[in-house]
C-alpha cells in the first residue's frame, strides 16, 4: 500500500496542540488593523481550535499530525 499524502497547504496552516486538539490561526488580522480594537486585536494574534464540523476533514488532510 502506498504512503497517504500530506495536503500542503493544510499542514502550514494547522498544528497539533498538547493535547492532541488540532489548532488554527484566526482570519482577518494580516492588514486593515488601525479600526480594529487591540483587545480585538490581541484575540485575533492568539491561536484557536478548529471546530468540530471541520476537525473531520482536516484530520482527512493531515494523515501524520
């Protein structure tokens, strides 16, 4: 059987945490940030989970993470 592929551009946008949740980046804070608030901001800087309707097809994704 042959080895599954990793999909590229997934493996550069999510990681594993710790525990083994999938992490991702928040959109939305590359430009545009002099009307964004900096707790708004700061929330965006920070990492999140991936929510549990996509967790499916990024695992599907990332055979290896």
């Amino acid at each position: 059987m042959p080895k599954m592929k990793t999909h590229r551009g997934a493996a550069k946008r999510f990681k594993k945490s710790g525990t083994g949740k999938i992490q991702r980046n928040h959109a939305f804070h590359s430009h545009i940030l002099t009307k964004k608030s900096p707790g708004r901001k700061a929330e965006l800087a920070r990492e999140t989970q991936v929510s549990k309707a996509n967790e499916k097809t990024v695992k599907r994704m990332l055979p290896y993470l």
